[in-house]
C-alpha cells in the first residue's frame, strides 16, 4: 500500500467540502428522511467514482489508502457498500472457496459502515457483499469480528447475513461466480510487492493475480514499473518458482523501453542460471497461461522473451524461441516452418512439456483463424485442413487431434444454421468437405457424418 498523492487527496478533501455544504445533507439531517441521503449519494457518488477510477487506472498500489480516506466521517458512508464489495473480490481463495488469510481490509470496510451515523441506510445495500464475504471467511474469524460491535441490534444484523447454503464448497463457488458477476467491469485490483522472502511466499499468488487482472484488461501499467524493477533484481528471490512466475509476467506482457530492457534482460538470464529447474518451471508456466485462456500468448509476447534471451547459452528455452522466432515470421503455413517444427520436436520426447508448447503455439493460429472467420470464408477452412493434415502428422497427439477437431466442429455448426438451403451450393460444398475431409483426419466416422447432415423431421402438433 502506498500513500495517496498529493493532487489525488486535495481532490478527495474538495469531494468532501462540497458533500458537507450540500443542501441535501442538510435537509437530511434535519428531516432525518432516506430520500434526501438518496439525493446526496446520486449527486456526489459520480464524482467519488470517476476519481476511484483515475487512481486504480493511474496508481492501483495507492487504492488502500484512497479507500481509508473514504471512511472518514466527512463523507457520510457515500461509496462505502460499493468498497466492501471490492473488499470481497480481492481476497485470494484456496479449493475450499475460503480465503487463504484473514481480510482486515474487508473488516474495516465492514467497522467503517456499522460505525457510520447512517448505518440504518447503509446496511441495505450491503447484505450480499457481506453474505459473500463471510462466507469465505473461517468461523472463528466472523466471531471475532462480531465481537467488536458493542450495539447489540447491529451484532444481530450481522449474525444473520451466515447463510446455510453457503455451508459447502459447492454452495460458496456458485455464490462466488454469482456475485463476482456483478463487478465484471470495475476495476479495483491492488497488489503488494513482498520485500523478503517470507513475503514472496505469502503474496505472490496474489501480486500474480492482482497483475493479471491489469494485463487482461490492457490497463496502463507505467506506476508498476519500478517495484517490478526492484522484483526482478532482488537476489534472495532469484531460485525461486514464486519469483519465475511474476518475472515471467513482466517479460511476456510489459512494453519497456531499451534501458528497462536491458535491465530484465540481465536478471531474466541471472535466474535462468541461479534457478536450478528453471527450464522445466518455465513450460509449466507457459503452458498454464495458454490454458487459463485470460491473457493471449502470440508473436509480441514471445518476440519479447526471444529479445532478452542469452543467446548464447544453448539450451532448450533458446532453441525454443528461435522456433517461435520463424513460427511467428515467416508463417505457420510455410513449409520451411513445418520442417522446422518438425525437426525441433522430434528431438523432444512426444510427451514432453516442450513439445506440448510448440503444439500450443500452432493451436494458436488455427483458433484465430476460425474464432474470428466469418460463414462467408469458409473455403478459408478448405484451405486450412491441408495445414491440419501436415501438423497432425507431426504431432501424432490424440489430445492436439481433438482440440483441432473441437475448433472445427463449431465452426462447421455455425455454417450449418446460416447455410440452411440443402440444395444449396454452399451447403453442398460443406457437405463435401466435412464428408471427405473429417473422415480422413478421423475427426467423424462416416455414420457421424450421416447423423450430422440427417434431415430432422419436424413433429407434428398433436390434435386436441
């Protein structure tokens, strides 16, 4: 956590000055009537929100200390249901759906509104946010918290907000995934970077998630730049699979300049040598990015790593991404390419973790192509079954055949509903194809293929 900017607090101290002389909060605390704190919240939300917005955009690591500023009496509670909801999402999980440690910050979210003087409106647009979080939290933990609330009708509202049917592992994921929907399109991740290694080994899943929440979303990350500097240099970390993955994030996905540059490319090849699996923990993480699916491995990300690399130590990693480096530049298509695939990955067992990398890589071009190829080009995946062809028999892996065979299949589907005429030449061509093509790569067998084309006859309404 840092502490907020100067220019971030006069703004959040001019919020305040203006909430305190709002005719609305007058009238409310002379009438004591919800509608006019409703009138207060719509009018001065707005702006608590657009400049929450600029900071986690701008400067995640100073959100904390933004949100502690919130808390104080001089904004009414305004935002707050919203902060605890944040508090929520942040905490890292474990395969239980528990948190993995105590969130203070969720705690102090949750004292700020049960302490505030507008608690009685607050408290009903905080139900769920603290049913989720409770749920998540260990028992004990909950008493604890409840504990330090001296009035005995908040202590009861509390108490009622732990639900049975979050009692499971099943119950709380599927609240989880129901609540979580809610803040898709916020942005309100923050991270600590740990300075020892006890730290490494407590926040790093959380500084990873924290940093993949950014890239997925192409936020800015210019402030992240120097404590992921003072990371990567850290020697203590260096040897570490904690310390791989982070640094592994920062090389694939952040735009440096030259000097910045330099300086990972000196440390990424540091721990290439201090790291003693460092190769194999290396394709473990590689392999899991491309199978999480959240951020996109491609010709950038992999030009990145080939440009810090010693090129000179002849490794596996460096004859990797020389292979990437002619994959992504001359084209998966060109049959210079397919022989060199084809030669790097026979001198790799079939099985190996990089040779399941290198059929991630081609995957990746196929699901592209056909994830983003319009029913208009279909021929376009005429053309690409000759390039199936030629990587299946290179790979020879059942589970590459069925991820190929899975890609195609839904676009063949979309075809079929927009290609509904049978005697139609479109619908013939595909037909075709899909009958002579899919039996040869073993895709479908000739009765698969039969059922898929089969006319359905429609049922008749039965007569009254």
């Amino acid at each position: 956590m840092l502490p907020l900017d100067k220019s971030y607090l006069e703004e959040l101290e001019n919020i305040s000055a203006h909430i305190q002389a709002a005719e609305e909060l007058a009238s409310y605390l002379e009438e004591e009537e919800e509608s006019f704190y409703e009138q207060l919240k719509e009018k001065y939300e707005p702006y608590i929100h657009d400049l929450y917005e600029r900071v986690a955009a701008e400067n995640p690591l100073q959100l904390i200390s933004f949100e502690q500023r919130l808390m104080k009496e001089d904004f009414e509670g305004l935002f707050l249901p919203r902060l605890l909801g944040y508090s929520v999402l942040r905490g890292e999980l474990n395969n239980l759906y528990k948190y993995t440690r105590p969130q203070t910050h969720f705690q102090e979210v949750l004292m700020a509104i049960c302490n505030s003087a507008n608690f009685e409106i607050l408290k009903k647009r905080i139900g769920q946010s603290i049913q989720i979080g409770f749920a998540l939290s260990s028992d004990i933990w909950i008493t604890n918290l409840i504990a330090l609330i001296e009035n005995k009708r908040i202590r009861y509202f509390l108490q009622s907000q732990k639900l049975d049917k979050y009692r499971t592992p099943e119950g709380r994921k599927a609240g989880y995934a129901i609540y979580k929907k809610q803040f898709l399109n916020f942005n309100y991740m923050t991270g600590d970077f740990p300075q020892n290694l006890g730290e490494l080994k407590v926040l790093w899943s959380s500084l990873k998630e924290f940093l993949l929440f950014r890239i997925e979303r192409g936020l800015d990350n210019t402030s992240l730049l120097p404590f992921m500097k003072a990371f990567v240099e850290n020697e203590d970390f260096k040897g570490h699979d904690e310390h791989l993955q982070i640094l592994g994030l920062y090389a694939f996905f952040f735009d440096l300049n030259e000097a910045d540059q330099k300086h990972l490319a000196k440390h990424f090849n540091e721990t290439r040598k201090k790291h003693p699996e460092f190769e194999d923990r290396w394709w473990h993480f590689v392999l899991e990015i491309y199978e999480n699916k959240r951020v996109n491995l491609d010709a950038a990300t992999d030009h990145r790593i080939s440009v810090i690399l010693d090129h000179s130590i002849e490794d596996d990693l460096t004859a990797f991404y020389k292979l990437m480096d002619i994959i992504h530049g001359v084209g998966y298509v060109h049959e210079d390419t397919m022989e060199a695939v084809k030669n790097f990955y026979n001198h790799h067992q079939g099985r190996s973790l990089i040779n399941e990398c290198v059929r991630m890589a081609i995957f990746q071009y196929f699901a592209k192509l056909l994830n983003n190829l319009e029913v208009r080009d279909y021929h376009e995946l005429f053309n690409l079954a000759k390039i199936y062809t030629v990587y299946i028999h290179i790979f020879a892996n059942e589970e590459f055949n069925l991820a190929v065979k899975d890609l195609s299949m839904r676009y063949i589907k979309r075809l079929m509903k927009h290609y509904t005429d049978k005697r139609g030449r479109d619908y013939q061509d595909i037909k075709k194809f899909v009958s002579t093509t899919f039996q040869d790569l073993n895709f479908l067998k000739e009765k698969e293929v039969v059922e898929l084309f089969k006319t359905r006859r429609k049922r008749k309404a039965t007569e009254a």
